[in-house]
C-alpha cells in the first residue's frame, strides 16, 4: 500500500522511517542521483532527436518542393516542345502543299507567258499591233498571278511565323484605296472596272498601310476573278462615327452555301471555282490582317447573283 501511494505520489524510491540504516541511505541517494541523472540524458536525447526529425521533416518538405517545381518545369517544357512540334508540322504540311499547288498553279501562267510571248514574236507588221498588245496584257497578268500566289505563300508563312504586325500610321484613305483600285484596273477581265467611292467627311486614318493594302488588292481580286467580263466590282470606303469600313461587292458567280462555313480555311476552295485559278490562301490572310488590325470580317454571297465581304476597323483619328 504505501509503495503504491508513494509511486502515485511520483518518488522514484523510498525509505520507511526508523527501518533504514546509512547503508540503505547511501544507496537510496546514490540510486536517486543516478537515476535523475539517466532522466536528463534521455530528456536531452530526446530533445535532440526532435529537433532532428523536425530538421529532416523540414529537409523532406523542402525537397518535395524543389521536385514539385521540377516536375512543373518539366511539364512545361514537354507542352513547349509538343506545341513547337505541332507547328512544325504544321509548317512541312504546308510547305509540302506549297510545293504542289505551286507545280499546279504556275504551270497554268507559265505556259500563258510562253505562248503569248511566242505569239508576239510572229505578229511583225503594224496592223498586228492589236494582237501584239492583248498577249503583252495576257502576259502581265499571267506575272500578276505567279506574284499573287507567291505574296499569298510568303504572307501565310510570315503569319506562322508571328511576323506581322499592326503598324498603324496616318494616311488619306480616300486618295490609298484610288491608287490601289488603279494598280489593280489593269488586272481586271476584259470590260471589267472597279467603280470606287468613299463616303462620309473624314478622310484620315490611322491604319497599317500595308495590311489595308493586302486586304484590299485580296478582296478586289477576288471580286474581279469570280465575276464576268464587263462587270462591275464595287468598292466603298465609309467612315461612319468610330469605325472604318471597306466594302467590295461584286455581281459574279457567289458562293454555294454548303462551302461557306469553310470559306476562312487555308487552301479551301469553293466547288464553284475548279476551273478559277488560285490557292484558297487569300481569304485566311485578309481574315487574320484583318483581326491583327482590330477589325471584324462578314460576307454575304449568294450562288449565280454575287458577294459582298464587309471589313469593319475601329477610326482612330491620330493626326
Ligand atoms: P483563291 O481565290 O485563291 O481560291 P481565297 O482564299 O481568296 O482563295 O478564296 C477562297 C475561296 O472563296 C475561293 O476559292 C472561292 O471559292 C471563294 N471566294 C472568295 N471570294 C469570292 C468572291 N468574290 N466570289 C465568289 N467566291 C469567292
């Protein structure tokens, strides 16, 4: 009983008094002593094995994150290397479409720039100057058409490239757009002309120059190409309170309406058109010109009546 009190008391040992002699004291301190200085060296051993396990969880933690940020680098880097991957599929698959559309479609004016060349070799007297003149046209605009297609292919690739970009200046739309509609009458079909018009007071834009340019040669061709001899291709500028718009319309062969929901993808072409020369790159340039600028693209086109396309670019005045 009192051994069980005095250990629930919390003593170590203990002595019944008047039974123990120096000998039984001597030992009991001696053993105490002993026994304290046991519990000190296991209460620091266990303080530094805590200390320990708190540095290594610390260690652990640690290294856990570093292979977390590793990993995570890791992951980004795998998703850089697919995306680049991607594209330079992307860019052998249209490098390779290249090659065979280019084999395609410049062997048609080549062989126009042959012909007629011969041709004006042969007509030697003055009452041949007629013919003379219609295959020097034939000829410039079979050159016409290598230089498109080619503009087209550099165009596309300068866009996969991330090379374009809007730089805007101020310039007079009205007396650009009659110098471009200029240069392009004479690649016009025979009879055909393109009836230009600007509308509204202002004049000044602030617009890249060169991508207008793009878009504008682009769409006239476009409406020049797919419509008849003696037709007319409409063409308005109007600038009406905060945007500037470009409209070509023109009265030719339209577009079916089970092609129009592929009309902005590369190389696609209309069913209407095999015996039409061209890539199918034009539209997807003008489109992204176009959104590289800010603006927005609608078309409507209805089959055997004709095709408007609409551009709408923000006016900023920056004079
Ligand atoms: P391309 O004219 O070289 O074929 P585009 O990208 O300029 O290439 O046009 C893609 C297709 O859209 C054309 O092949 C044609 O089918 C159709 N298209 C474009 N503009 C017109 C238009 N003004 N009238 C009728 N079809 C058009």
């Amino acid at each position: 009983e009192t051994d069980e009190k005095a250990m629930r008391a919390g003593a170590q040992d203990y002595l019944v008094k008047g039974t123990f002699n120096p000998y039984d004291l001597e030992r009991s301190i001696r053993y105490s002593i002993e026994h304290a200085k046991s519990l000190a060296e296991i209460q620091k051993l266990n303080t530094e094995l805590e200390q320990r396990v708190e540095e290594r969880t610390q260690e652990l933690a640690m290294a856990i994150h570093n292979l977390e940020k590793a990993n995570r680098t890791l992951k980004k880097a795998q998703t850089e290397i697919y995306k680049a991957l991607q594209k330079e599929k992307e860019l052998h698959e249209l490098k390779s479409r290249f090659v065979t559309i280019a084999s395609h479609e410049f062997r048609t004016p080549l062989s126009t720039v042959l012909s007629s060349a011969s041709l004006i070799t042969k007509y030697k007297s003055a009452e041949d100057d007629e013919k003379r003149l219609k295959h020097v046209g034939r000829i410039k605009s079979a050159v016409h058409n290598l230089t498109n297609i080619l503009n087209d292919f550099l165009s596309i690739s300068r866009m996969e490239e991330g090379k374009i970009h809007n730089v805007p200046s101020t310039f007079d739309l009205q007396s650009f757009s009659s110098e471009v509609v200029d240069e392009m009458q004479g690649f016009m079909k025979e009879g055909q002309r393109i009836h230009y018009q600007h509308e509204g007071d202002q004049q000044t834009v602030y617009l890249d120059k060169q991508l207008m340019r793009n878009v504008m040669i682009n769409l006239l061709s476009n409406g020049g190409k797919y419509s008849g001899e003696a037709s007319t291709i409409w063409f308005t500028t109007p600038i009406i309170g905060d945007i500037v718009k470009l409209e070509v319309r023109d009265e030719g062969i339209g577009i079916p309406d089970e092609d129009k929901s592929h009309l902005f993808t590369p190389f696609f072409r209309a069913q209407n058109v095999t015996n039409i020369q061209g890539t199918g790159l034009g539209l997807n340039i003008v489109k992204k010109y176009v959104e590289i600028m800010g603006g927005e693209l609608r078309y409507e086109s209805q089959l055997d009546h004709g095709t408007t396309f609409t551009i709408t670019l923000p006016y900023t005045a920056q004079i």
